[in-house]
C-alpha cells in the first residue's frame, strides 16, 4: 500500500508487518485530522510558536507522517 516506505526496511530485519501497517494508518489518520484543522487555527498571518507541537508529540515515525502529507499533496481533486 505505502511502497515508498520500503527504503526504512531491511530484508533482515525482523518486522511485524500487521503492527507497521496500523502505526503507518493510525500516522495517516492523525496527519489528516491536524491538516484538517490547519485552516481554522492558522487563518490568521501570525502562526504561535507551539502551533505544530502535536506532530513533533505524535509517537509515531516522522517518515510515517511524511508519507502521508505526500499522499495529501498528491491526491487529485486537492
């Protein structure tokens, strides 16, 4: 599904894959949700300082996040 992501990976690493896949959609689905909100708390010019503190606090990998703003930025009809 996300195969742009095998990069991270190696043969040789001992990966659960069905725990990769939910980190990677619970990810996407957070990335979508602060998107989501990014109109109505950024409409003004001035952006605080701790505006994007809840996804440097997601717990999950950055390139999970990445990935999913790429899949946003890609999707057509946006």
């Amino acid at each position: 599904r996300w195969p742009s992501l095998l990069k991270y990976y190696s043969h040789s690493d001992g990966v659960s894959w069905l725990e990769e896949y939910k980190a990677r959609h619970n990810a996407g689905l957070e990335a979508q949700r602060i998107v989501a909100s990014f109109s109505k708390r950024f409409f003004s010019e001035h952006v605080p300082c701790d505006g994007f503190s809840d996804i440097e606090t997601l717990g999950c990998p950055s390139h999970f996040f990445e990935d999913e703003l790429m899949c946003i930025l890609n999707m057509e009809g946006r």
